[in-house]
C-alpha cells in the first residue's frame, strides 16, 4: 500500500500522509482512553459510548479537541484569577 502511494504520489506527500495516520491513530486512542477513564463524568461508561468509540472514529478525535480547548479555557481563568490576587 505505501508502495503504491509512493508510485502515485511521490516521497513527501507519501510521508505526510502516513505520518497524518499515525498520528491520527494515536489521538484516537488517547480519545477513546480519555472518554472512558474520565473521571468529570459521574455516570458509568456504557456499552453506546464504548461502540461509538470504535465505530465512529471521529468522535474520540473531536472530543479530545473539545476537551483540550476545555482544559485551556479553565487554566486561563484561573491564571487571571490568580494574577488579580
């Protein structure tokens, strides 16, 4: 497969697009262990949550966006906070 990525589209755009999997590959499963072992949800994890996991891929990747954003959102708050004190 990457021999006839790299026959159609040569070195780099062949390199940009295994290391987009890759790193792709791995958001997701950091999303997919961030939706599961999060422990600002005060419900259980259930078996809908775990299913759309795998079977739509996106929706990990996206929640680690949001929740990153999140987590910037609320660092930066209270570093005001704190530079008003």
């Amino acid at each position: 497969m990457i021999r006839s990525l790299y026959l159609d589209f040569g070195f780099f755009t062949t390199l940009i697009i295994c290391l987009g999997i890759v790193v792709f590959f791995i958001i997701w499963l950091a999303g997919i262990a961030g939706l599961l072992a999060n422990p600002d949800t005060k419900k259980e994890v259930g078996w809908v949550k775990i299913i759309c996991c795998i079977l739509i891929p996106v929706y990990p990747f996206l929640w680690l966006i949001f929740d990153t954003f999140k987590e910037y959102i609320t660092i930066r708050k209270h570093t005001v906070n704190t530079q008003r004190n």
